[in-house]
C-alpha cells in the first residue's frame, strides 16, 4: 500500500470520527473531564458550545454527541443551546453546527 493511500485512509477514518488518531485525540480530552469545579454535563456543554463557535466538522462532534447523550443532553438542550450561541456566534455557525450534529447522528444509527 502506497504512503498516499495510507494517509487518504487515515483521514477518511477521522473525518468518520474513526481510527487511530481519534482515539488518540479522544484519550488526550479525557482529563478535561475531571475538573471539580464543573460538573460532566457543562463541561460536555462548554465544548460544544466551542466546536459550534470554531465551526468545526462534523468528525470534530462525534465523540462529543456520544458524550451528550451519556451525560443527560437530550435534543431540546442541545437546541437550546444553538439558539443560546445564536446571538454570540451568529446564525451561519448555528446552522453549520447543526448540519454537522445531524451528520454525526445519521453516521451513528
């Protein structure tokens, strides 16, 4: 297998929210998890809140829908929470963020 294939696989597997590198990247965020001061579900909330403001991809959301719903954040807080970002991030990014979640849960059933 060429070098080029290898990498065109590696990044198909992490824009699935797959392989390697995300769990990597999932073993790195694991601590972010234990802060005392913050409870799981607002910590999990805060990041999405960040992937929605960075415009992130959808592969960026994975770990963190799966998080969500681990932790209680059901479909009416996770609207709630774009239509809170709305007026801080605009309407673009929402729409994007939204798009990127659906992606992420069409992906996982």
């Amino acid at each position: 297998m060429s070098a080029q294939t290898e990498l065109e696989e590696m990044l198909q597997e992490l824009s699935r929210g797959e392989g390697p590198v995300m769990a990597a990247l999932a073993k790195l965020n694991a601590d972010a998890f234990s802060q005392p001061d913050l409870d799981e579900r607002t910590a999990v909330a805060a990041r999405i809140g960040a992937l929605v403001a960075l415009d992130a991809p959808a592969a960026s959301y994975y770990a963190h829908i799966i998080l969500a719903d681990q932790v209680g954040i059901t479909p009416d807080t996770m609207k709630a929470l774009l239509v809170t970002l709305a007026p801080l991030v605009g309407s673009a990014r929402v729409v994007s963020a939204a798009d990127n979640v659906l992606q992420v849960v069409r992906q996982s059933t």
